[in-house]
C-alpha cells in the first residue's frame, strides 16, 4: 500500500504493549510506520479512560494529529473507545472508533482510507470481548512489556475497567513462554509482565486452568532474558510462594508494586477492595522478611466519596508507617456507570488536591529514604539509550533509578555499579569511571 501509519498510546503498560502487537499488523499489511510528526496516512490513538484527564488528552492528541496531517485517517482503539464511543464519534476529525472486541481487526477494517462524512463506529457489548489476544512491546532494546492477563473479574467500585475489558483471562503458560523465548532472541534484556488483574492469571474459557505462581515458575527457567520484572499484583494475590520465590530467583527482581488505595478500612470497604489494611501490612512485612533490600511501590487514590479529612490522616500515617519505597498517587475522579459515582459524601475538588500534593510529597520522601539505604552497595544497572542533559539512566534489579554521562557503549549493557551519591534531581548519580566496574 506504500502508506505510512503513527501510533500514540495513553495509559498503562498494557496498553504499550498492546499498540506494539496492533503495530505488527500494520507492518504485516504493508505499512510504514513512522513518528507522530512524520506526516502519517494513518493515525492510531490507544486511549486509557481511568480518569477524566485521560479523556481531554485524547481530544487534544486528535487535535494535535490533524494539525501535522490534516487529510490522515484517525482511528480510536482502547478502553475510552469501548466507554464511550459516541463520544468520541463527536470529536471533530475521528473516522473510526473501534471496541474491544475490534481493535485487533483494525486492518481489515481499514478497507478505505477515505475520510467519510459520518465516523464509523463498531463496538460490539464487552461481553463479546472474551478472547485473550496475546501481545507485547517491541522497539525499546532495554525492556519489553509483554501481557500475559486481560480483564477483570473484581468489582471495585471505583473502576471502569472491567466495563471497557471484559471479563479475566488468559494466555497459555506454554505460550508466555514461547512470546518470552521469542523476545530473548531480539537481544532485550528485561521483560515486564503485565496484565489488568496480573494475579488472577491462569483463567481460560471462563475456568481456572494455571496459577500465577506456576507462571512465574516456567518463566525463570527462559534462557537469554537476565531480568523479569511484575508489574503490578493485589495485595490478596501476592502469595507467600511467590515472594519466597522471588527471593532467590535466577530472573524475578525484587520489586514489587502493590496496589493500596487507601490505608483506611472504612474507605477499603467503600471501594469494595477485597482485602484489609492488616493484610497489606502482612505483605510487606514478608517480603521485607526474605528481600530487606526489595523495593515497593504502593498505589492509593486520595479523595474518594466518603473519605473524610479524618480518613485521610489515617491513609498518611498507615503509609508513612509502612517500610515502602514510592507511591503512584491517583486523585479520585467520577466515572461513569460506577457505583461510586453514586455515593455521598463527595469531597471537594481542592480537598482532593490538598491530599494528592501530602502524598505526593511523603512519596518522595520515601523514595530519598529508599536510595539512602542503597547507598555505598554495589548492584547491577541495565543502562538504556535515552539522552537527557548529556546523561543516560538505567535502572538497579531493585529499581534505583541511576544516571551517568552518556557513553554509548553501555546502551542495553548490564554493569556492576557502586551507588555513592544522589543528584539534585533525586537520582543516583554515577560521577567516576571506576564506580562502573566492567564484568
């Protein structure tokens, strides 16, 4: 076809991974991809819905397309698409809004570049979106997304998300391993697995067939991958085996992220989470345990309908009680079609500001505190290719964030490095050749 198509993806690592596969097809149909601002035939936007900004964001990126190439082709994919593609139908310039169940297909239904009148739109009920369609990233040498889970089966109530996936299920052990075989081939070195519930994996045709830890267990005996890293896994699903595991890999990296939400019962029970504080405290304290070193990164979302100032306190001092590492902060925003859009007690936008900017100032604290205590210790850093300011970064097996000079021969190299320092900007800094010790 000789025509060029761009991506650009919004949202979680899924979705990286997921634009990655979509990217295949294109390539497997003949198409060239190229950069945003490269004039493309075709615009494919992957789209989050987790919160309203997420929403503004794809309007502007739409915006932002037709400006670069006013007669290119855009088309929607994603969880917003499949929320609300009415919606986005409206926006001025989108062609096509494809579902769930759709998004896979795009290139069969891109028979006509030509921009009609009226933007098509198929979108069939999520329930029709109960396929697992395995996928992973491809491009950055350093590390690969790769999915292994999909949907969901909870009920928070907070969250669109098994509205705009579908129901929890799953790849094949034998086919994660295959993907991650496949992957090792290209020369990346790291592999993040990812998934919307990532502990629930193991659900095929609606039945339970395999358990994350059986994954976990066939994965660390790939060769060629030096480092797996979890992206993301409940609290209630993080078992004592996987983390005792973990602990004495050959490829899982102490790291964990451990969704919270709020260190405050009453707000647990509101958001219909399906655990208690005393449980998460449990976790942590295990894996502190076996991995003194692990770092933790904690998810918790402040201002949620019936959180009061009291309930926030709570949330604040149970996490900086908490021996944790770095927090990702969500400011509560209502979502439609979600019981919690619902309730009373809604609290006021500055209020929920106020709490995001305590929090996001105890994350950083605790993330000084973290790298404090790595100082002095000597650990391998995967060096990636990205040049900021004349320095490169990589990142520890326990995620220290680490930064040097660029010198292009450590891009994708593993090198034993003594942290001694942290910069003004809060990363390890790597200043002297020798703290670089050559294997």
């Amino acid at each position: 076809m000789n025509k060029k198509v761009a991506f650009y993806t919004l949202g979680c690592k899924l979705n990286y991974s997921e634009t990655s596969s979509i990217g295949r097809l294109f390539t497997q149909a003949g198409f060239e991809t190229v950069e945003f601002s490269n004039t493309p035939d075709v615009f494919v936007i992957n789209t989050c819905s987790v919160t309203d900004n997420a929403d503004k964001k794809c309007k502007k990126i739409v915006k932002e397309a037709l400006k670069i190439s006013p007669n290119a082709y855009v088309t929607i994919v994603g969880c917003y698409a499949q929320l609300k593609p009415a919606e986005i139908a409206e926006i001025p310039g989108v062609d096509m809004v494809l579902g769930a169940a759709e998004k896979f297909r795009i290139v069969e239904y891109l028979t006509d570049l030509t921009k009609n009148p009226k933007t098509l739109v198929y979108n069939q009920p999520v329930s029709e979106a109960n396929e697992f369609v395995p996928s992973f990233s491809y491009g950055d040498r350093t590390r690969t997304f790769l999915k292994v889970q999909d949907g969901c089966d909870y009920s928070c109530t907070f969250c669109t998300i098994p509205l705009a996936r579908g129901a929890s299920r799953s790849d094949t052990i034998e086919n994660v391993v295959a993907q991650a075989r496949e992957i090792a081939v290209s020369g990346v070195k790291e592999i993040v697995l990812t998934g919307v519930n990532l502990g629930d994996f193991g659900i095929r045709n609606g039945q339970r067939e395999d358990k994350f830890f059986d994954l976990v267990k066939a994965l660390d005996e790939v060769e060629g991958i030096e480092r797996i890293r979890i992206s993301s896994i409940e609290p209630n699903l993080l078992s004592d085996e996987i983390i005792e595991f973990v602990a004495t890999s050959k490829r899982f990296v102490p790291h964990f992220h451990i969704p919270l939400q709020s260190g405050s019962n009453k707000i647990l029970g509101l958001m219909r989470r399906r655990y208690k504080r005393e449980l998460y405290v449990s976790r942590i304290e295990k894996i502190k345990q076996v991995m003194p070193h692990c770092c933790i990164g904690v998810d918790v979302i402040v201002g949620f309908p019936g959180e009061t100032r009291e309930d926030f306190i709570d949330t604040y001092n149970f996490l900086n009680g908490l021996d944790i590492s770095y927090l990702h902060v969500f400011t509560y925003s209502e979502r439609e079609n979600t019981p919690a859009a619902e309730m009373k007690g809604v609290v006021p936008g500055s209020a929920r500001a106020d709490r995001s900017k305590m929090l996001h100032i105890l994350s950083d604290k605790k993330r000084r505190a973290f790298y404090e205590g790595q100082l002095g210790k000597t650990d391998e850093v995967l060096f990636e290719g990205d040049i900021k300011d004349g320095f490169m970064h990589g990142f520890t097996r326990n995620y220290v964030k680490v930064k040097t000079k660029y010198d292009p021969i450590l891009v994708n190299e593993l090198r034993a490095v003594r942290l001694t320092q942290i910069s003004p900007d809060g990363d390890v800094e790597i200043t002297e050749s020798d703290e670089i010790l050559v294997h």
